[in-house]
C-alpha cells in the first residue's frame, strides 16, 4: 500500500527537488515503531532539509519533517501498543533519519514520548519542537532564578515558532513581556500573545558599542542570536540570564565577555534534539499545564504536505508567523 510523502531528491548536478510523492511502507526506514502521522509542522530546520540541506541531510532521496505526532500503527516495543497517541521530536528524525513529512513514519521507540494529557496531536504540532523548545528556554531561566515580578523578560524572533510560544507562555506565568519583532505588522498579533511591549528590531540589531547599557531586561528568551544577542547580553539586569535557541540572525557571537564579570549575566545553551526523556516529560507537562490553548489556537497557520516545498523556502526567509500545523492526511 501506498501512501504520501514528502520526498526531496539530489539530482546529478548536485541540486535538491521536493515534492509530494508516493512511497511504500517497505521503504522506510528500519526502526521498533511504525505511526500513522496526523500532524507535522514546519521549523527553521525543516527549512534546510527541505532544501539542499544545510548538511543536515545524510542520504538521499530524504523525508523531511523534524517532529510529528500520530497513532501507533504497529510496534515491537512493549511501552507503545497500536492506538496509543506518540508525539516526537528530536534525535535528528527529519534529519538523519526519516520524517514527519509523510502518512506513516517508522523509528527507534526511545524517541518517543506519549501524547500529554490534555492536547490533541494537532495541538502538540502547534507546539512542535519549536514550542518544546520554548518552554526548555523558560524552565532554564525559571531554574536560574527568574519569577513573575522581576521585570521585563525579552523574546527576540518574537513573531517566529519559538517566539510566539514563549511569548504566551511568560505571559500565561505572570511576566511583563517585551517581544523583538522585525514585522511591525505583528504587533497586534504579539499584543494577542500577551506581550505588553514591541521593541522593533532596528532598536537591537546594532553591533555592541557600550558592552554595559542599562540594566533592562530580567530574562531573554533569544532565538536569533548574532549581534543581537551580543547586544542583549549587556542589557541584562544583574544576575539575570538568557536563554540562547537560535541563531535566526548568524551563529556568530560579537559580544564582550564584560556582562558576565561585572553583572554576573548567565548564558544558557538550550538543545531540544537530546534531552533526556524524564525532561521531555517533564517539558510536555509545563506545556499542557501553562500554555493557554485559546493562544495555541491563535498561532496555528493549517497547510498541508503540498504546501511544504513553498514553506520551507519562507521560514528561511524569516516569513512565517506562528505555528504551521501541516495535516499530512
Ligand atoms: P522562525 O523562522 O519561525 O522564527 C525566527 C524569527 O527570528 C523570525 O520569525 C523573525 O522574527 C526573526 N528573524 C529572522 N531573521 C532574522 C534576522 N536576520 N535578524 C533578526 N531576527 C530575525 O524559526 P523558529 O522559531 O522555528 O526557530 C528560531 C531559531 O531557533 C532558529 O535559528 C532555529 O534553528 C532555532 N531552534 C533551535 C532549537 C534548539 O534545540 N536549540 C529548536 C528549535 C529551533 P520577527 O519577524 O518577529 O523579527
């Protein structure tokens, strides 16, 4: 039998074509769980692989989609039956591994965790890796000291996946939130999502000239990086940290090492891709228990696998707002 998939192929010059194609369970990859996939979504990383790679991508012809969620199909692993709902993200799946981006899906069951109570699999799309990933930023400020009251937390690429999920979460949790935003015509989106203040991103994106301003800001969730993040550093109250996802603005890091020895400012690497599974539980529950679904809702852009060639080209572009919530059906 079968069924639809995202297909990219390399082509003898060496270039990358995707398109909606029909595969065979047969040729999936080896792997103890087979899904029917629901929903997929679309992430900066999905970008790359769904275009030439960004080296991302081992072999090919490849199946995109770094995260799904779905029903367990058949499994050879006694924690998962057929029928049970499984979200995944991570562990290079969409990557080096076969994707999301197709009606079923075969992988290592370890990668899995059960759908958390509470959500439908296309809410826990609407969250995806880049939700996850957001409220891994807010847990590591939380663990470093940060409460509601401390003042203003930043969101850099607040309009983005990331952003947009971590700008209602510290809302929903009680914080001031200030979002960076490069679209003015987002605001009254991210006013939605709760922030009470734009900073536009002209403001920050300068090179740091002054490695201590103001103190500002009690936490930053930075999906951006570069100068702006450089910038931000300097910013920062005393004590206070910043979470460090991405690097939606360069991975360089033109920064000054003075905030970290005169303000004790902290830099949290956040990685979603191997977290270990008790905190992945531990992730999911924040998720189901503070981020509010109305808001969720308000993020979700529908498409589906047709769409994805197209979206893949407009997040590496920076043009995608919100979630996308892909139904692979
Ligand atoms: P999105 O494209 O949805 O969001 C990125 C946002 O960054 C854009 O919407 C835009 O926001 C802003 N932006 C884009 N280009 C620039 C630029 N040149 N300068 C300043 N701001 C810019 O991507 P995601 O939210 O999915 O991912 C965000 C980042 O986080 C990516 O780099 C991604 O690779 C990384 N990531 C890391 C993970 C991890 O495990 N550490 C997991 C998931 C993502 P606006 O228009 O509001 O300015």
């Amino acid at each position: 039998m079968s069924f639809n998939a995202v297909l990219v192929t390399k082509d003898d010059a060496g270039k990358t074509h995707a398109a909606v194609t029909q595969i065979t369970e047969d040729q999936l990859p080896a792997g103890d769980v087979t899904v029917a996939v629901e929903y997929s979504t679309v992430n900066y990383k999905d970008g790359l692989c769904i275009g030439p790679g960004g080296g991302l991508v081992r072999n090919y012809p490849h199946v995109p989609g770094i995260d799904f969620a779905g029903t367990v199909e058949a499994s050879d692993d006694p924690r998962y039956t057929p029928g049970d709902k499984v979200v995944l993200t991570g562990w290079r799946v969409g990557e080096a591994h076969w994707g999301g981006y197709a009606q079923k899906a075969r992988v290592k069951a370890d990668w899995l965790v059960p759908l958390p109570e509470g959500l439908s699999t296309r809410q826990a799309m609407a969250v995806g890796t880049a939700g996850f990933t957001a409220i891994l930023a807010v847990m590591a400020l939380e663990d470093h000291g940060l409460k509601p009251g401390n003042g203003p937390v930043l969101v850099t690429g607040a309009a983005g996946g990331v952003g947009s999920v971590a700008v209602a979460l510290l809302a929903a949790l009680g914080h001031e939130v200030a979002a960076v935003t490069g679209r003015p015509e987002t605001e009254s989106y991210l006013r939605g999502l709760g922030a009470s203040q734009i900073v536009p991103r002209a403001d920050i994106a300068e090179t740091v000239k002054r490695p201590l301003e103001s103190e500002t800001w009690a936490g930053c969730v930075d999906a951006v990086g570069g100068a702006m993040l450089a910038r931000v550093l300097g910013q920062m109250q005393y004590g206070a940290s910043v979470a460090a996802v991405g690097l939606a603005g360069g991975a360089g890091l033109p920064a000054t090492v003075v905030p970290f020895l005169l303000r004790g400012v902290n830099l949290l690497g956040i990685d979603s891709v191997m977290q270990p599974y008790d905190n992945r539980i531990r992730a999911w529950d924040r998720i189901a228990r503070d981020l509010p679904l109305d808001k969720l809702d308000a993020m979700i852009r529908p498409a589906t696998l047709a769409d994805l060639p197209r979206l893949g080209a407009d997040i590496l572009q920076g043009q995608v707002q919100g979630r996308v919530v892909v139904d692979v059906n």
